[in-house]
C-alpha cells in the first residue's frame, strides 16, 4: 500500500520546504524579469493573512501553496510548487484543492491568482483552467504586465 497525501500548516521552519521555495523563487526569477515576479518570499509567507500549506506522501515533501486573505470576500493564491520528485502525481492539483476548500470554509467569495505568462508557466494555467479559474483584469496591487497573467473563479 502506498502511503498516504498529507497536507498540513507549515511554519517554513524546515530545511526541505525552504530547499523547495527556493528552488520556487530561483524559477519564477528565472522565467519573467525580477520586477514582474510578485512571489512571497520568506517573511510574506509568514505575513499576516497568509496561510502557508505543505503536501506530503509519506514522509516526503511532495509540495506547497498559500491563501493570502486580499479583503472579508477575496482571497488570493500563492507559493503553487510541487517538488520536481512529484511532478505529474496531482500534488498541485490536491492542493489547490484544498486552498479552494479552505477559502470556501473562511468565507470567501472570490479567489485569484497572479502567475506568469511564459511558455513555463503553461502546465500552471491549464490546471488553474481545469479548476475554473477563467483570466481577468489585474486585481488588488497588480498593474498590466505582459509578463504576467491574472485568473480568477468566484466559490
């Protein structure tokens, strides 16, 4: 039997989940110039209204995402990686599964993400796509960018 998915509330403490977000900022800086990359880095994953997850089979870390709360209806998507070991094993899609769970559970009404618009960024847009997020206009702090895409979904 294969173990089980996990996912918890994570501290960013450990040395494997902040192995994995920087391995997530080297990525983001690495496809879109520096002032168009709006990632969290350490201190914003800790910052007040964001609610930092981890994914893990087993004792591995397979993953992590993050609900930043942008006001009492609308909820914003961060920190989306799935460690290179666990591509293609619906790591991303079992959390964003449960992010919208959880934005549901606080009340929001509207969740949206701000991701990037490079040909590297495709398996993120169509599997936001297949969740029902559909594009849209900048949202909260964002300007237009062509190096980045905006999606949203109402809950």
């Amino acid at each position: 039997m294969s173990a089980a998915w996990r996912i918890v509330e994570d501290d960013l403490s450990g040395v494997a989940i902040r192995a994995l977000l920087e391995v997530h900022f080297a990525g983001m800086l690495a496809n879109s110039p520096a002032g168009s990359c709006h990632f969290l880095d350490f201190d914003g994953l800790r910052g007040d209204g964001v609610t930092f997850w981890s994914i893990h089979r087993g004792a591995n870390l397979a993953g992590c995402g993050a609900l930043k709360i942008l006001d009492a209806r609308h909820g914003e998507i961060k920190s989306m990686r799935t460690a290179e070991t666990f591509l293609r094993q619906g790591v991303a899609a079992r959390m964003l599964d449960h992010i919208l769970g959880e934005a549901r559970a606080r009340g929001l009404e509207r969740l949206s993400l701000e991701t990037g618009s490079s040909p590297a960024f495709e398996p993120a847009l169509a599997l936001y796509r297949r969740h029902g997020f559909e594009d849209c206009e900048p949202f909260a702090d964002y300007k237009p960018d062509p190096f980045s895409r905006y999606m949203t979904r109402l809950l």
